[in-house]
C-alpha cells in the first residue's frame, strides 16, 4: 500500500469529472487499498479517486469511531428518495482546515458496485448519508465549497493559496 498526494482547492484538477470504472480489477483494487491508507492517516472519513487524481468513479469511506467498517462504492449512484433537507456542517480533506454547513437531501439509496465488482446498494442515514454524497460530488468535479456563498469560497480560496506558496 502507499500514500497518495491529495489534491487540494483551488486545484483545477478537482474539477475532473471521473469516468465510469469498466472492470473492477487488481489495479482498482490496490487503489482502493492505497485510497483507504491515504483517508485513515489524513485522518477523514471519506475520500473519492478524483482528490487523489485518480479520474476514476470509486470512493472510500468510514463513519465509525475505531476506523473499522471500511466502505466501498465503484460506479456509485444516488437516487433521492424524498425531498427532506438537513445540514450538516461539512469539512474535507481537499479543503483542510475549513468547515460550512451544507444542505443536502435526508433520505437516499446509493447504487453501487463493492471491491470484489458485485453490485449492491444501501440507504445511509445521517452522516454516512452526508458522507456519500460529498464523496460523489467530487466524481462529478464538484467540492462542499460550492454549496456556499461566493464570498465564503473566495475567502477559503485565497487562504489555502496563501499556505501553498508559503509551502512552496
């Protein structure tokens, strides 16, 4: 297994919508490992391919309190299943050290394929649901920052901008 860079905003490349995942093979199998050892020492609880420029459709995730109900969607889909919103205040590790509250809908199922390619599909509550939603708005070039005013998102734009080249 191996660490991977994650990629952070304003990085054009987050704005890559992933492509469908056509075998779910050992390469995409040792993504997924990397992908999880990668999200576990950052620490999240969630991370999509697309953070880690990897433009395929897979994501990894794990809501729980000792990091061992690891969770694989390849191919994930979202049906909506009612129209009730909450918000969640939302962090992510493409945007570190920032936090906003986030609208999303309450009640989904997720359609997917896990790390072996068989097709199964749940209906996540709370914040595995919030959780899968993030992951999948990354597959499709979109970040939590987007769901805030413009105002917000150019603040936390040119703060990540400003610890980058302090970095570089």
């Amino acid at each position: 297994m191996a660490l991977l860079n994650i990629l952070e905003f304003p990085d054009p490349r987050l704005r890559t919508v992933a492509s469908e995942v056509k075998q779910v093979d050992d390469k995409i199998r040792k993504l997924v490992d990397d992908m999880f050892e990668t999200m576990y020492e950052a620490p999240g609880v969630g991370l999509a391919a697309t953070q880690v420029n990897v433009h395929k459709r897979v994501i990894v995730i794990d809501v729980s309190e000792d990091k061992d109900q690891p969770l694989v969607f390849i191919n994930p889909r979202i049906e909506v299943l009612d129209q009730d919103e909450y918000s969640y205040e939302e962090g992510c590790l493409s945007v570190p050290g920032f936090y906003e509250e986030v609208t999303r809908p309450q009640h989904v199922r997720v359609h997917a394929l896990n790390k072996d390619g068989e097709p199964f599909q749940i209906e996540p509550e709370g914040l595995l649901a919030v959780c899968i939603q993030h992951e999948i708005d990354h597959l499709d070039g979109k970040l939590f920052v987007d769901y805030i005013s413009n105002m917000k998102r150019q603040r936390i734009r040119k703060k990540l901008e400003k610890q980058h080249r302090a970095r570089a």
